[in-house]
C-alpha cells in the first residue's frame, strides 16, 4: 500500500518547532543535573544553540503567519506589572 501523504510547510515546522521545544527540555534537565563544570559548559553551550535553533522556526512561522502573537492588553500588562512586584516585596 502506498502512502500519498504530503506534509505542508506549516506541519514540518510545527514538527520542527516542537522538537526543538523538547531538545531544550531534554539539554535544560542534562545541565542541571550535571556535576562535571567542563561538561555543563558544554551541555549549556548546546542548549544555547537549541535555544536559537528554536528561535529561527519561530520566526520562520511567525513570519508566514502560521504562528500569530496578538498584542498583550495594556490593562493585563499593568496587572502582571502589580502581581510581579507585589511578589518581589514579599
């Protein structure tokens, strides 16, 4: 049997998007449970480029409109504001 299945662009980066959420999961936990110095600079410096990585099919999406942010309201801006520095005087 075979499959015709094709993949659009919106499917391969969402795909590649969530890898790369789960890499940076996966490099996070390694480097801080990690009790060598000289291998957690390495496992950061790796989850530094996954960070990057995850950056750019971000933007790829979020320029292609396949991954819209709305803009925050100013009153829920202003609320975060309060409950950030009400937490930070306690």
């Amino acid at each position: 049997m075979q499959n015709n299945a094709c993949f659009g662009d919106k499917e391969i980066l969402t795909d590649a998007l969530h890898a790369e959420k789960e890499a940076t999961k996966l490099y996070n936990t390694c480097a801080n449970e990690c009790a060598h110095p000289e291998l957690r600079n390495v496992l950061m410096s790796l989850l530094n480029e996954e960070h990057d990585l995850q950056f750019e099919v971000f933007n790829a999406m979020h320029a292609r409109g396949m991954y819209p942010t709305p803009a925050a309201e100013q009153t829920k801006i202003e609320q975060t504001r309060q409950t950030f520095a009400a937490q930070a005087t306690n």
